[in-house]
C-alpha cells in the first residue's frame, strides 16, 4: 500500500489505526483527509491525540515525527499485510486473479455479483452485507481504499503455503549507504534473492535489532519477503519433485544435469516420449532450477 502526500512512507498498520480513530471521532473514514494535513484534527476531519488510549505524546511522536517503530512496539508488526477495513478494486479481466476476486467476495459476503462493473468492493454499509459495485471508487461510502488485486491476493493468501514472509529487510531509499554504514556501524551486504540484488540483512540478525533500537528499521527499510516457488507446468505436464530429479510425465533428469547444461548455454533439450520427439526451452530449465534453489 502506497500512500500520497503527508502520508507518504507511511505503514499501511499505522494509516489503519489513524482512520479507525477518524471513525470513532464521528468522521468519514477517509484517508485523503490525512494526505492533504497528517495532523487533522476531529474538528477537521481528522481525530483528537490525546481522546485516544495511546495518548497526544504517542501521535505526536508517530505522526508528527514519523517514529514509525514507536507504533509497531504498541502494536506488533504482522509477517502478512493485511486488508483495509474498507476497500475496493478495480476490474480487470486480464488478470487471472480478478475472477478468484469475485467468488471470493461471493462466497465471503454471500453475494452473487457477476463482475461485470468497473470497481468491486467492501464499504461496510448495511447493504449486500457490505459489498457494492460502482463506476468509480467515489461513489462507494465510507471511502473504501483502492487496491491491487495482488494485494488483496496476499493478504487473503496469508495462510496458504504461496504466502511471502518477511526474512530480511532492503534499503527503501530513504537513507543513502554511508548512512546506512554509519547508523548500523556496519553495511548491509549485497545480497541476490531471486533474480534481485538487495542491500539487505536477515530478519532477527544483529543489524536487524540494532536498527529497530535505533527507530530506523521502519523509516530506512522495507521488508524482503520469501516467496514459495513451484516447479513449471512442461508440456502439460506437472512436476513432480523428487529430491535430487524431477519427473514429467513417465521422464525423469536429475537436477544436477539441469545445473550442467544451463551452465553451458544450452538453449533448449530434446526428449523422446509416446514416439514423439518434445522440446523444452532454457527458460524451463532455469525455472526448474529456480524451485530446487529455493524450496
């Protein structure tokens, strides 16, 4: 979740919390109000620090000084983002994930929308139990937040096994290596991590607790996260992983001839099967070696 504004580089948790409060405080749950002034006030759209349990000292620190870490010690930081209270996304058909979208929202809401409208979504209104679909995302009530459907992906994904989890932290920019070095007392090694080259350290390493005391983990970095890999569908065919091979179909090549013939450029490998020669590209064998690499 990306936000604009004052509240860019803000945490998703922390926008969350503020518009639960804006709520609360009789206002419209509306996150552009924070955009355009962070520290609105109830009286303006927003919500009043010190009506709050955390208190005017905690606000002022988290969003007046962005002591981001100062919030996440109140509120645990999840491994998994999770979803706005309110949200809705936009139709698009080329994306595979849009019809797991709509049954989704169905089988959750007990609806039976066709997802045929431009924007689908949750607003919270007593209306098809909180659903609703519009032309454009102005014209939901409670100002739903926009977002991707692979967002929504990965936060209703959270318990299956495809989920990302954080295993380390990358510089987001904010802050340049020789601050990096100089805070830390330490640079973060270059680190590739699928097909990426980060400056990164693990999650829980010395570095890792280090920037957490000194409030910069959630300010200067961003969460590297673990995705699970599958083995590619070949010719139809599933793979099947079977330690040091993998099998397609009745044929079997270990992993370490894969490794053999990448290494030597090989473009593309011929297999006789059911009398007929079949071809299979480089990109597959990568893919294959990819899955063995980081399972």
């Amino acid at each position: 979740m990306e936000y604009k504004g004052e509240l860019k580089g803000f945490p998703h948790e922390v926008v969350e919390k503020m518009l639960d409060y804006q709520e609360e405080h009789g206002n419209e749950r509306d996150v552009s109000v924070f955009e355009g002034m962070r520290r609105t006030l109830s009286f303006d759209g927003g919500f009043n620090w010190d009506e709050t349990i955390e208190g005017h000292i905690f606000w002022d620190n988290v969003i007046s000084y962005k002591n981001f870490d100062l919030f996440f010690e109140r509120y645990p930081k999840s491994d998994y983002p999770t979803l706005p209270k309110y949200f809705v996304i936009e139709r698009d058909n080329s994306n595979p994930l849009w019809d797991k979208y709509i049954k989704w929202l169905n089988k959750e809401y007990n609806q039976d929308w066709d997802g045929v409208a431009a924007f689908y979504g949750y607003n919270g209104t007593s209306a098809y139990n909180g659903t609703n679909c519009n032309k454009h995302p102005g014209d939901f009530k409670n100002n739903p937040e926009l977002i991707t459907l692979e967002y929504w992906n990965e936060c209703v994904n959270k318990n299956n096994k495809s989920m990302k989890k954080i295993i380390g932290y990358k510089s987001n920019g904010v802050a340049t290596d020789e601050m990096i070095e100089a805070a830390l007392g330490h640079k973060p090694e270059k680190t590739v991590h699928y097909e990426e080259t980060y400056t990164m350290f693990k999650k829980d390493s010395p570095l890792h607790e280090k920037a957490k005391k000194l409030k910069i983990l959630n300010v200067w970095f961003e969460p590297v996260y673990k995705v699970e890999t599958r083995l590619p569908e070949i010719l139809g065919y599933e793979g099947e992983d079977l330690g040091d091979k993998v099998k397609y179909g009745c044929k079997t090549v270990s992993i370490q001839t894969i490794r053999e013939l990448v290494k030597l450029g090989t473009e593309e490998i011929t297999i006789y099967a059911d009398g007929e020669y079949y071809y299979i590209g480089a990109h597959h064998l990568k893919k294959i070696l990819k899955y063995y690499d980081n399972k």
